[in-house]
C-alpha cells in the first residue's frame, strides 16, 4: 500500500504473513512481517528513505525469533558525482538471546 502525501514525499506500507501445518509431523511454523517507508526527494536534489521492519518466526520445533530494523539511506547526483550514504541498526532476538547490530556506509562515485 503506498500513499503520495504531496510532490515528493510518499509513504508505504506492507505486510505478510504464513502459516504451515506439516501433515506428518505435530509441527507448526508461523510467521509475520511488516514494513513502513517514506521516501522524500527535496528540493536541493537529495533523495530520502527511512524505513522501519519487524519480522516474527515462530516453530513448534525451533526456537522464535524477532528481527527488528531501521534504516535511513540518503542518495545525491551532481553531474559526474554520485554520493550515497546508509545508516542502519537491527535488533535481533532468538530463544532469549538478544543481538544488536548497526552499520554506517558511505560511497562515493565518480563518472569519467
């Protein structure tokens, strides 16, 4: 589902979900997500999305797992430059164990 709010600036929205009940086995597995963007392109050429995620796995057999995300990537081209950088911090936690990760990219490229 996506929604442009005004030029420049739209906001999407997603989600799934599943489950499987396994016939030859008392096994069940789940699972659920959603998703939330926003893009905005500004007037001095620089493109914006945020994003935030969260995935559930469930699983009579495996331990649960919960997987959340953020990210925010800012993308601007000048005539032979290119310069794009992302931001991102996940959260994950299985079986009562909790990890956090984050990550900071830069790149820069130049056309000849």
């Amino acid at each position: 589902l996506s929604y442009v709010l005004n030029e420049g600036l739209m906001l999407s929205l997603s989600g799934s979900q599943y489950r499987v009940d396994y016939v030859s086995q008392q096994r069940q597995t789940a699972g659920r997500s959603g998703r939330l963007d926003v893009d905005l392109e500004t007037s001095g050429g620089w493109f914006t999305t945020a994003s935030v995620s969260r995935r559930i796995f469930q699983d009579t057999e495996v331990p649960s797992e919960r997987i959340s995300e953020a990210a925010v990537k800012l993308h601007r081209k000048w005539s032979k430059l290119t310069l794009t950088l992302v931001l991102t911090l996940a959260e994950r936690t299985r079986a009562g164990v909790q990890s956090t990760n984050g990550s900071f990219q830069a790149t820069a490229i130049r056309q000849f």
